[in-house]
C-alpha cells in the first residue's frame, strides 16, 4: 500500500520492489523499508544528478559562464560528461566509466531477459508449443533474445536523442497507468484489457511520435501523453466491456489471495461470505497524499536549503516530517499486519 504512495517506473521496477518487501521480515518493515525507499530515490538522491547539472550550467553556459563552450550549447547532455572530464581525478573518472559501463550493462542484459521470458514462458510456451523439453524453451529463449537485440538496435537508430526515448516509454506508461491501477480495485478487467491498453497504447504513442504537434518540447509532450491516456483509455474500457470476465474460480481466488477493498469486488465478495471486507479506500488515499507531501516536501525543502533560502527550506522538511508522523500514526491505528475497514 505504501509503495503506491509515490508510484514510478516500469513494470520491471514494480516487481524488484514487490519481491522487497516480501523479503521483509514483517508486515511493519516492509512498509517502513518501502517508505524509506521512496524518499531516498525520490527526495535524496535526485540532489546530486541536480547539482553537477547546476555546475555545468555555471562552468559552461555560453551565456556568462565561467568557461563557455559551444558544445554545452549545442547538446547540453554533455553537461554531466563535461564536468566528470574536468573536474574529476583520472582515478575517479576511470571509476565513473567503470560504473556507467556496468550500470549500461546490468539493465541491458535484464531488459533482455525479461523481454525473452515473457515471449517464451508466457506466449510460445503457453499458447503455440506445449510440452516440449526445457532445452528447447531454452534455445528458443536464446533466439528470442538475438531477435530482441537485433530490434532494439534498430529502434535505438530511429531516435534522435536519449530523452525521446523517455518520452515514449513514459507516454506508453501514462496510457497503461489506469488499468494497471483499477484492476486491484474492479473485478470486471480482465486480461484482454490489459493487452489491449499496452497495445494501444504502444501503437498510439508511435504514431503521434511521427506527427507533427505545435509547441514547445514539454507542450508537445503533454499533449501527446494525454491523448494516449485518453485512445487507451476508450480501447480498453471497450475490450472490458465486450469480453467475458474471468471466471468465478480464478476471481474468488485472487480475492482471497489479494483481499482489495469491496467497492469494487462487491459481486464476487458476496461469493466469499467468510472473508472480512475491506473498506480502507479512504485511509490509503490519506497515506497517499501524505507521502507525495513527505517526498516532495524533502526534495524541495533540501533544494531551498542548498541555495540559502533558510526559512522556506526549515518549512518545507517540517512539512515532511509532519507528513510522515501522519503515515506512521495512521499505519499504527490500523495496524501493521492488519486490514483497516474489516468487518
């Protein structure tokens, strides 16, 4: 419940943080570890990315700088590389490249596993070839991933800069938001609605990629992100509703395993009479607003305090401190290993 209070990522990263907090030795930890988590990636760590950014803009805008250069101007994504070249020493650059290096690798390779199990496990294996030996899977799961490097080489040459890329991994993700969210909360998606948000989704992001849209950069995505949320929206909304649901058995499974809120589960609640119902919409939405105040609270309050505005900056972190007593205060009402609202 935490981990959505400030939500992010990919649906790689959302699995990483389940498999977290299962790890967890309770309840209790796995909520405060996940709270923790939150603000640290979102409220501390962006600081240093920030400030070597700041430095670039002082040492190398044409514009005043201290050292102008032409090449920050003309692509200022150097400006990170720029200020590792000059200011770092040679053994701490060698370990930056080292790091970036690895970084780049550890996700290629695990974007290329997870694309080559999905494909294999759950679309060859399931549904076109049955029952053969796991080295055929296996060597199935190697050509796949030959495919997979040899697409998104391609892809890679179809786009003209890193924050493209961004764009359209994160149109795509605005358009499946919905549907990833609702489908704790109604019992009526089904898979088909996910598989048609990801697919519209991903076909609508493309086209509008190769349109031409007034405005500026951050107008122009807006807009694209909205009418992909929208086209998704309507097409999966359709293929819900002209579907058949899942059946019985597998719902009242997932209701027992799971045990959402009832608003919306309420026809399959009926068919579980012995399980307490749930009813903490209100109390997780009251933790959600909280964290986005503790996380966004302590980003900009440490940002004020970096730059002297001392007043404004004690403001904002007392906010967040107050934010998280909140968390920590309703969680303790509720109960760590408890659902609030059970009957």
């Amino acid at each position: 419940m935490v981990a959505g209070m400030v939500s992010g990522g990919g649906a790689g990263r959302r699995r990483v943080r389940a498999q977290r907090m299962f790890s967890a030795r309770d309840e209790k930890n796995s909520l405060a570890a996940t709270l923790w988590f939150n603000l640290a990636h979102y409220a501390l760590r962006p600081w240093p990315w920030i400030l070597t950014g700041l430095v670039a803009l002082v040492v190398y805008s044409p514009h005043g700088g201290m050292h102008p250069s032409m090449d920050f101007a003309n692509n200022p994504q150097q400006g990170y590389v720029m200020v590792l070249r000059d200011y770092l020493p040679p053994a701490l650059r060698g370990l930056m490249v080292a790091a970036f290096l690895a970084a780049f690798m550890s996700t290629v390779g695990t974007q290329l596993n997870w694309g080559s199990s999905y494909l294999v496990n759950d679309l060859y294996k399931r549904f076109m070839v049955r029952g053969a030996t796991e080295s055929h899977y296996v060597m199935v799961s190697k050509l796949v991933t030959v495919l997979l490097v040899l697409g998104s080489g391609y892809t890679a040459t179809q786009l003209s800069s890193i924050s493209q890329g961004w764009q359209i991994v994160l149109n795509i993700g605005f358009g499946t938001g919905a549907v990833y969210i609702l489908r704790w909360y109604w019992w009526r998606i089904n898979a088909w609605s996910e598989i048609s948000a990801m697919a519209v989704a991903a076909v609508t992001t493309l086209v509008l990629s190769r349109m031409a849209i007034s405005g500026n950069s951050s107008v122009v995505y807006a807009k694209t992100a909205l009418i992909t949320g929208l086209v998704t929206t309507i097409a999966w909304l359709i293929a819900t509703f002209v579907t058949s649901p899942e059946s019985k058995e597998t719902l009242i499974h997932f209701y027992r395993r799971v045990h959402p809120t009832v608003y919306g589960w309420k026809p399959i609640a009926t068919l579980a009479p012995d399980m307490p119902q749930i009813r903490d919409v209100a109390s997780n939405a009251f933790d959600w607003v909280m964290g986005c105040i503790l996380v966004y609270g302590a980003l900009f309050g440490i940002g004020k305090l970096v730059f002297g505005e001392w007043l404004a900056g004690i403001a904002m972190l007392a906010g967040a401190a107050i934010a998280g007593y909140l968390i920590f205060w309703d969680l303790s009402r509720r109960g760590w290993s408890t659902y609030s609202g059970a009957a």
